[in-house]
C-alpha cells in the first residue's frame, strides 16, 4: 500500500472500476490499512480465516502485487468485498490512501453498516470516519463483530459462513484475544498461523500439575497444516484428543520432543 495517495473523487471513477457482484457463496472482507501496520493487517485477517475457513476470502491491499494494472486490481477487490474493515490505529500521517478506499466502497455499496472502523478504544477517530460505524478493539465489540460478519448472510440468498458460533467459545475466544491484543491497549502478541494448542479443563489441570503428564482427553486443536503434521485433518467434524495425537507418533524422534514438553509447560505454570 502506499503510504501516501491523492485520493480521487468518487465522481470521477469510470462506471467499469466496478466489478460485477460474485455468483459463488463465499465471504469476502477486504482490509484497508497504512503502510506502518502491515502486521496488524495479517494477525486479523489470520485470525478470521480460522472462524471462516474456505467459504472466507479476505483480501489485503499489501499482498496485491505492484504493478500496471495495481489499482485495478484494488478496484476489483473492493467492489468484490461484502464487508470493509478500516484498521484505525493511531491519529499519525499515512491515511489518505485509505480514505481513498473506505471511499471507493462506499460507492458502491448500499450497506452503509457494512464499512467498518476498528479502533483502540481510547484513540479518537477523526471526523472524516465518524459517517462509518466505529467498533472499539474490545473483546465485547470484537465479538459482536465477529458473530454479526459470519452469521449474516453475505449477500442476498448466500447462506451465512457459520450457523454455530454459539458454541464455538473455544475458537472466539483466542481469535478475537489476538484482533484486541494488536488494536487495543494490551501488549501486542504476534501470531503465526501454524500453532498447536492444548486445552484443558480445571480437572485436566489439576491431573497435570499432579501428575506431570498431559492428560489423554485433554482437547488438542491447530491450524490445517500443523494437525497435518501428526495425520490428522482439520475439520468441524473432527475433534481430537491428546491421545489421538500421541497414537500418530511412530518414530523415536516424534516421540522425543513428548518427554519434553510436559516439564516445560509445568515450569511456565509455575512461572505464572
């Protein structure tokens, strides 16, 4: 994205700039950003990836390669994308691209609601933003954002992405932990998309920290490629235990890295 632009007129804009509405079912956000937060860009869109999974395609200015025909191709993911999240992280230099394309969407969509400016909650947006609807990075805020995008329908007679977040906390929770972790007041935590997480419940704890050992039903989740990694495949009608995983080591190699782990995770307990 470059960090400075002349933002041009909507008036201007040729008819054609505008792409026809997709035929297909999936989601579309595209995310507008400065230069300067890049990162913060790819832990949200990371982040909403994992609730929306393949019918979910969002799109960041910053990975569209430079080129002849880059604004066309800003112009066809703008007008492809049901939702637009504006990343509002301070009040400093850099914005005017993206007022360019909150703009340029606007244009084209009747769904004023639908043109989003995320921001810290004690950072002040600026009048030019205040016509959208603004939604502090508060884990209240975040999570009613989250739950209205993938449950409503993304355009008339596509079903909605998920009929079941209600009870997907164990998925929300941590998602949208690290939406507010990168635009709210907490320390910033930086993300990757591979991970490997284990939960577990209070008796789970109290049997680990008894025992040393990881409980054989404590729930065990991660990214596709990392579930991958011990021949398991991620899906919503999967769900695995830590004694699914262990039975997919068959090497003395895969299995060292086990004898290990638990007296670390002991020692980051007692660390806390």
């Amino acid at each position: 994205m470059p960090d400075t632009a002349e933002v041009t007129p909507l008036s201007t804009v040729h008819d054609d700039a505008w792409s026809a509405p997709p035929q297909d079912d999936k989601l579309r956000i595209f995310i507008s950003h400065k230069l300067a937060d890049g990162q913060v860009a790819k832990v949200v869109k990371d982040s909403l990836r994992l609730i929306g999974g393949p019918r979910t395609e969002i799109s960041v200015s910053e990975d569209i390669g430079f080129g002849d025909d880059w604004v066309e191709q800003i112009h066809h993911q703008l007008s492809m994308s049901d939702w637009l999240f504006l990343l509002y992280t301070d009040p400093s230099m850099g914005w005017d691209w993206c007022l360019y394309e909150t703009g340029f969407f606007r244009g084209k969509t009747d769904k004023k609601d639908r043109l989003i400016v995320i921001h810290n909650p004690n950072t002040d947006i600026p009048n030019v933003l205040t016509r959208w609807k603004s939604v502090p990075a508060t884990p209240p805020a975040i999570n009613e954002l989250v739950q209205q995008v993938f449950s409503e329908e993304p355009r008339t007679h596509v079903p909605p992405i998920r009929d079941d977040l209600g009870g997907l906390d164990e998925l929300l929770r941590p998602t949208i932990e690290r939406i507010v972790g990168e635009l709210g007041d907490s320390t910033k935590t930086y993300w990757y998309t591979n991970y490997l997480s284990i939960l577990l419940s209070p008796q789970q704890l109290d049997a680990f920290v008894a025992g040393n050992q990881i409980p054989d039903d404590a729930h065990v989740d991660g990214d596709a490629g990392s579930l991958a990694l011990f021949g398991l495949t991620k899906s919503k009608n999967h769900d695995y235990s830590w004694k699914h995983l262990l039975e997919e080591l068959d090497s003395p190699e895969q299995k060292a890295w086990i004898e290990d782990l638990a007296p670390q995770l002991r020692r980051d307990l007692d660390d806390r």
